[in-house]
C-alpha cells in the first residue's frame, strides 16, 4: 500500500473510531499475522502508525 492510500486508511479510522482506531488497526495486524498474510500485516502496521502520528504526542 504507497503512503497517501495508508494515510486516506488512517484518517478513516481514527474519524470513524476515534481513539479507538489505533487499537482496530493492530487488531487487524494480529490477524493478518495470524492468517499468514504477511504484506496486508505490515500495510496495518503502518496505518497504525499514521494513527499514531494523527493523534500526537503523549495521547496513548
């Protein structure tokens, strides 16, 4: 996934989940992992870390 598609993703979920969106992302992550799907795992972790950029510093 390029950085404007992981972004638009990141931006989604933290409108649709607030604080919440970091935590659907990683769970999302685990289960990429868990079925084997290494390149959609590693696409959630960087939309996780989007999210972590959106929400700033010191917010969790």
């Amino acid at each position: 996934m390029d950085a404007l598609k992981t972004a638009e993703y990141a931006r989604a979920l933290y409108t649709a989940h607030g604080d919440r969106a970091e935590a659907e992302a990683a769970q999302k992550m685990r289960e990429s992992q868990a079925a084997g799907n290494q390149q959609e795992a590693q696409d959630w972790k960087a939309v996780r870390s989007a999210i972590r950029q959106i929400r700033g510093p010191n917010q969790g």
